[in-house]
C-alpha cells in the first residue's frame, strides 16, 4: 500500500528569529554513554518563552533524546524539531508512572508531551488545553517508547484554533497510543504499533477534528478509537490492523473517509450505536485490499462485506438521509463497492510540503522592522520584487497600503499569534467609502503560499479586506489568524476579553461591529486549498466570502465565528469541498447572524458541518444554510447544536421556493436544484409578490433591460431579480446600509448608502463629523428633524456599481455642481418629512450639488432628504414628479422645469405614504 508520508525533515535549519529558543545535545544531561536526557532542560526552556513573550517558538536540534517524564506545553508554544534528520524523543524504559501491573488503561495514561493551558509544576495541577487554547503545535520530531511503559501515550493534544501536530512519527511499541484526545487538525503522522494509533473524545470546542495524509500500521486493536470526534479523515492510510477505526461502545460519533486506503485488516469501520441519529458516517472512494468486512455494526452484529480482495468503496453512508424537496429524513445504510483487482490508486497530496529553507529570504534583510511602528510597506514591496519565498520572523509587521503578491511570492511565517501583518486604525487608503481594498493581494492564477501569519485590520478602516485571494488550483492558505474579537493573548493576561464588562459590546467602545469588509475573500476564479483557518473578527461583515469563481477550491479545518451577520458568504461558485467547517455564534453580535449563504452556487461538498450558537444566545433562529439558485449541493455528516434551547430551526432554507429540508442531525442532505423562476405578471397594474420573507423592503429601482433592484436596508441587502433567467439573487451583502437605489443609463446601479465614519475618520484633513456637507442646510434642514438626529453620527454618500464586475468596481460619487454638469436625468426623492409641514415650499428649492452617475448624464440631487428616503425617481424636462408629503399625508404633483427643478406642487390626494 503506498502512503503519502513525507519522513524527511521539513526544518533543516533552525528559524532566523531572534527570539526563537534552542535546545540541543548539550543542554541535556548524560543519563548513560548516548542517552542525554532533556526532561528538565526542555520544561524549562518552554516556561521561560511562555513566561516572557506569553506565546512563542522553541526549537529542538537534530539528536537522539530521553525523557523521563511528562513535557507540558503551554497555550500559545509552538515546539519544532530541525536538522538533516529530525529529532526523536524516546520515553526511557519504565519511566515512573508510565507502567502498570495491571497491563494497558486508557483511564491510567500518562503522557510524554502534553499541551496544557497553565504552566503546572506537577501532574495534579495540570490543566488541559481546553477551547481557549489557541496557536499551539508541535512538528517535525519523532518519537519513541521504550519497553515497560504499558500506559504510556506520546502527546494528549485537546487544545482548539491554530493548533497543530504535524511531521512526525511514533513508535507506539508496547506503549497504549499515540495520541489521546485530538484537536483542530493534524497532518503528515504515522504511527507504529500500541493499543491504538489515536484514542479520542470529543474535541475541546466540540468542533470536527481534520486528519489528513496519516498512516497507521501494527496497533494491536484499531488505528482510531474514538468518540463523538467528528473524525475528518483525508488520505489516510491503515495497514495490517484489526480494524481502522472504532467508535466507543454506546456512544456516537461522526465519521467521514475519503481517497483513504485499508489494506489487511479484518474489518474497516466498527460503529456503535448504530440507531442514533447522531451517529453519521460517509466514505467517498475508499482503497480495500484484502479487507474482508468493510463495515461492522457492533449492536445488530450486522456485517458489510467486501466484493473482492481489493476494491473500491465508493459510497457508503449510514444514518439520517434527506433529499431537497422531499421532508421525509430516513435512517438507513447506502453502501456501494466496485471490484477493483488491477488499479492502483495514487491519490495526490493538495498541502504541500514546505519550500526548502535555503531557498528562503528573511524579510529583514529588506529592511523591514517588524516593530509594530515602522511602515513596513516599501520593505515588503521590495522583498517580493526580489524574491520569491520570503520568511517573516515574529513581530508586527505594520502596513499602510496593499501588498501585491507576484505569481510565486510565498510568504512564510511560523506563529500566527506573534506573526503578523497589520494595519493600525484610521489607516488613510483603508478609510471612508469604496471598493475593497486588501491588505494581502494575490494575482489571478497564482501559484502562491501564505502561512502561520496573523492579518489584523484593526477596528477603524472601513474599506479593509485582510486577503483578496485570486491565486489558482496549485496554491495554499495555511494556520491564519484573521485578527479581531476573539483570541488575543499578551504575556500579562492569559485572554485579552473581547467584550465589556456587561458583554453587550466590544472591549473597545471606539469599534463598530460588521464596519468593515470580509476577512478572507476568495475570487475572480480564486481557488487552491486551505487549512486551518480561524476567522472571528466581529469588525468583518463575514469571515469568508468566496465570489465568482469555478476553480476548484478545498477547505479543511476551518473556523469561522462572531461576526453579525454572515459567517460565510459564497456567490456564484462551483466545484468547492469543505473538510472539518464550524461556525459559531455570539449573543451579543451574533443572535441573527447567518451561518451560511449561498447564492447561485453548485457542484459543493460539505463535510462534517458543524454549526454552533453558544448558550447564551436567546431567540431561534431559521437556518443554518440559506440557498439561492443553487445545484449539486451535498453536506456528509450536519451537526447543528446549542446548550440551549433555541437550536437553528432548519438545516437549508431556500429563499426563493421557502422550501426547507433537515432539521438538527443530517448523515447525508443532497440538494439537486433549487433555481425557481419568478416572472412578473402579464399585466403591469397586476400586484405579484416575488421577494418574501424579508426585514423590510426600502427600495426599487430597474435598468434598461429589466432587471429589478430590491434594497433591504436593516439588513445591508440588495436583490436582483434578472429579467433573463427570471431568477432572484442575493446581489450584495456589505457592512454599507441602502437606503435607497437607481440606475443610469449604462445599467451602473446607483446606491444611497447610510455611512457611520469611525472615530478620528478625516476626509481632506478634517474629521469627516465635523465636516458641514450642507452648510447651514445641514444645522437646521429647513424643519426636517430626522436629518438633525442623522448628521451627528451620520453621512450620506452615494456608490455606483456594475453589477456584472461585482464589489470590486464600488466608487463613491462625489457631489458637483450641477451647473457644470450636463445633466439629462435627475433622481429626486420620492418621499420627506417635514415638521414643519413646509415641504410644498422647500420641494421647490433647488439643491446646488448633485452625485453623476458613470454615465454623465444622470445625476442624484444632493439634499438632506436622501438621509430618510425609501425611493427615487428620475426625472427629465416638462415631466410631472409624484411625491408623499409624508407629515401631512398628501401626494404632490410638480412640474418639472427646463433645469430640472421642481416647481408648482398640487396636492392630489390626501392620503398618501410610504409603506416600507
């Protein structure tokens, strides 16, 4: 059976970084002629960085090394083994507490290495990594047990986000595991002998775990026993074992398998609890050779077997089935085999290896700093014209305008807590209204790599995107931090809060959630893999957002958490699959947030989804998925769950046909095409409701060819129904409120938007609140109080967008004088109110200033009245206008003159009013 283990070392150097600490030969202490023992001096060097930086890399030299005793690694401590060979650790022979008379128990394990969330002086006062520990790992060391160690277990790894076990191998022998109590993800392990290669419960977060190219060979019971650990197994190999993996007897678990291999085993999978809906198992093109039973049912006694001495499995799926369109859910097993006697199968690896070091270029030879003050920008720039792999030692590497990646630029860091690529508040090309604007750009079909590194956009630049990714199949998105809210550690505090006192708002009063773009944004045919992502800025309008794209695009290991109003957006995509996805809401920003939306989207795999609302969350929610227009969409094993009482409703609500399928415990959901066509009446006069459901509807507007624009403002939405397809979609989602929508003559739609300026937020040198945009107009309004209220915090500014280029082409629009404008259309509002019953007489005061469209020829007034209208309406010479009094309740009838300008208002009728 071939594996896809690398075995050689991946560091064979150590890490340019001055504040890396290194532990070799000589550190240890000669136990007997070629046995240093390291114990103490390891302890040692581990508590001195965590006790100095709060997080940070220690490093292990190439050698031989005993220990004697339990290794605690603290939250935030990366440990890495280096040299031409990596560094094995063996457990000396009966170490003291790692054997027992009485032979293997798993209730009796003792550890090598153990990652903990304290820094205990003993056993007893060890805490286990638990959901706050982030950013820790281990890699590249081998590892050993020596005889006479019958509880011996090399790591217990419970910890969360950004944590990692990589490159390693461990010769279990007589020793009972491995690994015991997994994490977030691991990679590139191979395991030798004990009871099991991986014994584990649920994951500290109760997230899914993500295993990929592992091999397993010569445990004594199974490679993986394991416990409601949402085990997300890719390429992973087990050889000459009784069974692969192993579910605990009366508990549940769920599983999925894919491209693996089995070969010589007597049985594949071993599943408990068989009848409980949480239990959930999907394999997907499963290598068997000489595996008799692929499936053992431990309560039935049910056997599943093979077809041949090798063949392919390729589909099985035990427990709760459901079908889009049919609300039945049915609990059953779907197995599929093929003879395969003559194929090989080679499955390749999509996470490459990392770029030996000495192709690698320190960013400091470029002159960047890294000290959180320096501007940084020109340095970097200079770097990636230089050179195509470039290593950042720790530090805060500051920025003040976008980093363009060239078609091979990799970027490398090693800890993405200490690691980072920032952006301070107020950055001034990050500021005001317009486009996304990215920190990190990758070009269109790039072969790119960017890993271990935090981005940070601070909480005051509203334009900021943390990485616009357009780069191809072959690149890679590795151990990213999206900096913001959750997970901030510094050597004083433990845990910086991410909340007041009350947890109602951010621990800094000064920030705006959902006030600034998505952190991760993944398009323009973007694609590649991804893995171990951790996006929970609540500043982001999403974590991730993947647009227009139908490069194929994998994710394992990701976490997208505590943002308002979407965690993961995705538009017109195809040919995605996601390994190991979780979300995970707040209370205090995330009661109505959206875990996931998919708009006009097809051929997508999800596989052990997990979607989580935390227990102080109190209201219900619809849906996990809402769909729009979408195909071929299949979810592998759904967990949707809270401790409290108001778990999500729906599994997929679909907008457009108000379909919903799945509830909380899904094996398998496919969804094969929920595009309806709505078509509007024959009859123009005739009333047809096309968009339900939604907060309120603000604004309307159509282009030239029919296409239909829908605002919900509260919600920061636009819709569009295509004339064509007869379809709707959600066309935008930003952290932009609409208050109102037009068109020019181009098809450019024209947007209102309410915008809040973040503190110290300057246009032209001012501070954009203290900037009068109406001069006295703007002190008293002629009588309109709203816009009173509205200016203190408030602006108007109008965004043109071409809606086939999508966000990328957002400019903001500028007031000019309209006397120097050759205007042919302008949009007047259609409705105001004015306390002081006076619109008659204001509606008629020309406004010196209007916003041009693209086109040149449309324009939008310019008047205070744009802060609280629900509509527009274009209007061009000797036309009549129509407009709600809305204070007094009259329609208005007005002339429109030569220069546009509105004149002799009638009332003809005395009831009339907006209805959002």
């Amino acid at each position: 059976m071939k594996n896809t283990i690398t075995y050689r070392s991946i560091y064979q150097s150590c890490l340019e970084d001055e504040i890396v600490e290194v532990v070799s030969v000589k550190d240890g202490l000669e136990l007997e002629p070629g046995k240093i023992v390291i114990s103490d001096i390891l302890q040692k060097t581990l508590y001195q960085v965590k006790q100095k930086y709060g997080y940070g890399i220690v490093m292990l030299q190439e050698g031989e090394y005993y220990i004697d005793k339990t290794i605690y690694i603290p939250r935030g401590i990366r440990l890495f083994g280096f040299g031409l060979k990596r560094p094995k650790i063996t457990l000396i022979k009966n170490a003291e507490g790692f054997g027992s008379d009485s032979g293997h128990n798993i209730k009796n394990a003792k550890y090598m290495c153990w990652f903990t969330a304290n820094m205990p002086e003993k056993e007893e006062e060890a805490e286990d990594a638990n959901p706050g520990t982030f950013y820790s790992a281990l890699s590249n060391i081998d590892f050993a047990i020596e005889a006479d160690n019958s509880n011996a277990v090399v790591i217990r790894a419970h910890f969360a986000q950004n944590c990692y076990v990589s490159y390693c191998h461990f010769e279990i022998g007589d020793g009972l595991a491995g690994i015991h109590s997994v994490g977030n993800e691991m990679e590139q392990l191979s395991f030798s002998g004990g009871d099991w290669g991986i014994y584990t419960g649920k994951c500290s977060p109760g997230w899914p775990f993500v295993l990929t190219d592992c091999y397993f060979t010569g445990q004594r019971k199974s490679g993986i026993l394991c416990t409601q650990s949402g085990m997300t197994m890719v390429r992973v190999g087990f050889e000459q074992i009784p069974a692969a993996v192993e579910s605990m007897d009366g508990y549940w678990d769920k599983v999925i398998m894919k491209d693996c291999c089995l070969a010589k085993l007597s049985t594949g999978l071993l599943v408990a609890s068989e009848k409980n809906v949480c239990t959930q198992y999907n394999m997907r093109n499963i290598l068997a050779e000489a595996v008799p039973i692929i499936v053992h049912m431990k309560e039935s006694e049910k056997n599943y077997p093979g077809v041949s001495d090798q063949y392919i499995v390729k589909s099985f799926i035990h427990g709760a089935v459901a079908v889009y369109g049919n609300s039945e859910m049915e609990v059953k097993t779907v197995l599929e085999l093929q003879d395969d006697s003559d194929k090989k199968y080679d499955y390749s690896i999509d996470t490459p290896d990392l770029p030996l070091q000495k192709d690698w270029t320190n960013i400091k030879k470029y002159g960047a700093q890294g000290d959180g003050i320096t501007d940084d920008t020109e340095a970097i720039r200079r770097a990636i014209e230089a050179s195509d792999i470039l290593y950042f030692p720790q530090g805060k590497y500051r920025i003040s305008d976008t980093i363009i990646l060239r078609e091979n630029t990799q970027l490398l860091g090693f800890l993405p807590i200490a690691t980072q690529i920032i952006l301070t508040d107020n950055a001034d090309k990050f500021a005001g209204v317009g486009a996304p604007k990215a920190m990190l750009e990758t070009p269109v079909n790039g072969k790119n790599r960017i890993q271990s590194i935090g981005l940070d956009c601070a909480g005051r630049n509203p334009r900021a995107v943390a990485i616009k990714w357009q780069s191809g199949r072959a690149s890679y998105l590795y151990d990213i931090k999206f900096a913001g809210g959750h997970g901030r550690i510094d050597k004083a505090m433990e845990h910086l809060p991410p909340y007041n006192k009350t947890r109602t708002w951010d621990y800094n009063e000064d920030y705006d959630w959902d006030s600034q773009y998505w952190s991760l944004w993944i398009t323009n045919q973007g694609g590649g893999t991804f893995k171990n992502l951790w996006t929970a800025s609540p500043y982001a309008a999403a974590g991730i957002y993947i647009s227009d794209t139908a490069t194929k695009g994998i994710m394992y290991q990701i976490s997208s958490e505590h943002h308002v109003r979407q965690e993961i957006l995705m538009k017109h995509v195809a040919n995605w699959e996601f390994y190991g996805i979780q979300t995970e809401e707040e209370a205090a920003e995330g009661s109505y947030c959206q875990p996931f939306e998919l708009s006009c989207c097809e051929n997508l795999v999800f596989a052990n989804l997990y979607a989580f609302r935390v227990i102080w969350i109190d209201n219900p929610y619809e849906s996990v998925i809402r769909t729009w227009n979408c195909k071929r969409i299949e979810i592998q094993n759904f967990h949707n769950y809270t401790q409290m009482k108001y778990t999500i409703l729906h599994g997929v609500y679909d907008a457009n046909s108000k379909q919903t399928v799945g509830d909380w415990q899904l094996a398998n959901l496919w969804i094969e095409d929920t595009e309806t066509h709505i078509h509007l009446p024959d009859r123009p006069w005739e009333p047809k409701a096309i968009l339900e459901n939604m907060d309120s509807i603000d604004s309307m507007c159509s282009d030239g060819n029919g296409n239909l624009y829908i605002c919900d403002s509260r919600l920061k939405r636009v819709y569009k129904w295509d004339q064509k397809s007869a379809k709707i979609e959600l066309l935008l989602s930003t952290h932009y409120r609409p208050l109102s929508l037009a068109c020019d003559t181009l098809g450019n739609l024209l947007m209102v938007i309410e915008y809040k300026p973040v503190k110290y937020a300057k246009k032209d040198g001012a501070l954009e609140l203290d900037i009068e945009e109406y001069g006295e107009r703007s002190r008293e309004d002629f009588g309109a109080c709203f816009y009173a209220f509205f200016r203190k915090d408030r602006r108007i500014r109008v965004l043109s967008l071409n809606t086939e280029k999508g966000e990328s082409s957002f400019c903001e629009l500028e007031p000019k004088l309209r006397s120097e404008a050759s205007l042919k259309r302008l949009y007047y509002p259609v409705n105001q109110w004015r306390d002081n019953g006076d619109m008659k007489t204001v509606i008629q005061l020309p406004d010196e200033t209007c916003y041009i469209a693209p086109d040149g020829i449309t324009g939008i007034t310019n008047n205070p009245a744009l802060a609280r209208a629900t509509g527009l309406c274009a209007v061009q010479k000797n036309e009549v206008f129509y407009a709600v009094d809305e204070y007094n309740k009259y329609v208005l009838k007005l002339k429109v003159d030569q220069d546009l300008n509105l004149q002799d208002p009638a009332i003809v009728a005395y009831r009339g009013n907006i209805v959002p």
